[in-house]
C-alpha cells in the first residue's frame, strides 16, 4: 500500500517537473526568439557584405548555444533540487550530477536511484529528450533564419521570405 502511495507521489512529482522545466525552456527560448528578430531585421536594414555577416551569425549560433546550456543547467538543477527536497540524494553535487546524467540519457555518473524513484529519473530522461529536441529545432530555425544573409538571397524584411516565393512558373 505505501509503496503504491509512492510510487504515484513520485510520477506526480515527475510530471510536474517535466511541466515546469518545459515551460522555462519554451519561455526562453521564446525570448531569444524574439531579440534573435529584432537582430536579424537590423541585420538585413544595413546590407552588410558577406564577409561582414559570417562573424556576426557565428555570434548569433555561439550565443543561441550558450544559453541554451545555462537554460539546460537551469532545467537540471530544478531537478536536483528535488531530489534533494524529496530525500532521493544527500548531497548537491551527487543530486546535480545524476540530474545532468539523465537529463542527458547518458547516465555515466555511476550513481543509481533505487525503488519508487527510478520512475522519477526515467521521466526525467523523457523530459530531457524533449528539452534538446526543442533547442535542436531553436538553433536549426535560428540557421534557416539567416540563411539567406548568407546565401545572398534577398528576404522580405517583414516576412523573411523571398520576393515572389511561391510565384516561380511550372515549366
């Protein structure tokens, strides 16, 4: 009986943090989003030459990447904390350690959780998978963005799409 009280206590909890730590990521990446626009329209206002907006996209993909990593250490210690509130670790640096192993799914800490918790640490992996497909498909939006600086494609500078996209006559 206690076991099953839990066991269901823990995917509650489980649950939750995957809620929470989701939509800390949508929220930040939403905002990066949202400066990564302004960037991009003040960007293509001035017609830099090619060899002048190579070293700014590095920028741009360099800092998208940095803070998608402080997000995922954010996301990280969240969980940490709560095996620590929740008595699954006795110590930070063990708690923080396994959170970044599973969030990961490479689990090479070599610390393991027993009983009602593994559910927890298998929910977080799921969770984490998802998290780095988000940031997957941020920094591959990010790229396409600015493709056509770099490929010298002219863009709408409202819309991002080129002149007369979707006009080209079948032959």
């Amino acid at each position: 009986m206690d076991g099953d009280v839990l066991e269901r206590a823990t995917w509650t909890w489980a649950l939750v943090l995957v809620a929470l730590t989701t939509a800390i990521h949508a929220t930040g990446v939403v905002m990066m989003a949202l400066a990564g626009v302004r960037l991009r329209l003040r960007l293509e206002r001035r017609s830099l030459p090619l060899r002048g907006v190579i070293p700014i996209v590095i920028g741009v993909v360099a800092a998208v990447g940095l803070l998608l990593a402080v997000l995922h250490g954010i996301e990280a210690t969240i969980w940490a904390a709560a095996y620590l509130w929740l008595g699954a670790f006795g110590a930070p640096t063990d708690a923080i350690l396994y959170s970044l192993g599973a969030m990961t799914t490479a689990g090479v800490s070599g610390l393991t959780l027993t009983g009602h918790w593994r559910i927890m640490s298998a929910l977080e992996s799921t969770g984490g998978a998802l998290l780095f497909g988000i940031s997957t498909a941020y920094i591959f939006a990010v790229l396409q963005a600015y493709w056509p600086m770099l490929s010298g494609r002219p863009t709408d500078a409202a819309t991002g799409a080129r002149p007369g996209a979707g006009q080209e006559k079948l032959a």
